[in-house]
C-alpha cells in the first residue's frame, strides 16, 4: 500500500473513530451540532498527527474533544511519550485546553 493511501485510510480510521465518540453529546444537549463538528475535526486531527508520530503509539492514546477541550487517556510507554501526545494535543488549531490522562506504564 502506498503512503499516500495509508495516510488516507487513518485520516478516515480517525475520522469514524471520533464520530462515534463524541455522537451522544449533541443527543444530550453537551454542545450544538456546530461545536460537535468542530471537536470531530480537532479529534480527528490529533489522531492524525500522532499515527503520524514516531514516538506515540497512537492506538493506545485515546482522544475526545467537547467544546474544544481534548482529553488524552489510555496508556504510554514512557513519561516522554505522554507528554509528546499532551504537545500534539495543544498544538492543535481549537483547542482551548488539553486534559491528560494517559498512564505511564511501568517496564515489568
């Protein structure tokens, strides 16, 4: 498979990954239908960014936006890992903070 194609296929991975998430928040008056496609966007984006990132395994960092706050949750390999996905996070265009709750997971 191409990196052009795969690159296309995790845009959409992301993209399914964050409407499914954040569905039931328009259902329970959390955010209007404008805010909702907004923090789909900022999910999807962030997701991109960290598949895209050689030091974040972006499968096990889960990402959810409401209202432009992100939380990051899930486990990390390392403390830098963590605060890697946290950077990408406030990088992102929207986002107006960034909760991390990504636990390190000790090397056994």
């Amino acid at each position: 498979m191409s990196p052009k194609n795969t690159t296309l296929r995790r845009v959409a991975v992301a993209l399914a990954v964050a409407a499914s998430l954040s569905a039931c928040a328009v259902a329970r008056d959390q955010e209007t239908v404008g805010a909702y496609v907004d923090d789909a966007k900022i999910t999807a984006d962030i997701k991109t960014k960290m598949a895209s990132d050689k030091d974040v395994a972006a499968t096990s960092i889960s990402v959810e936006t409401l209202n432009g706050v992100t939380q990051l949750s899930g486990f990390a390999k390392s403390q830098g890992e963590k605060e890697r996905a946290s950077e990408i996070a406030r990088q992102a265009k929207g986002v107006r903070a960034v909760r991390n709750d990504v636990i390190v997971r000790q090397a056994q």
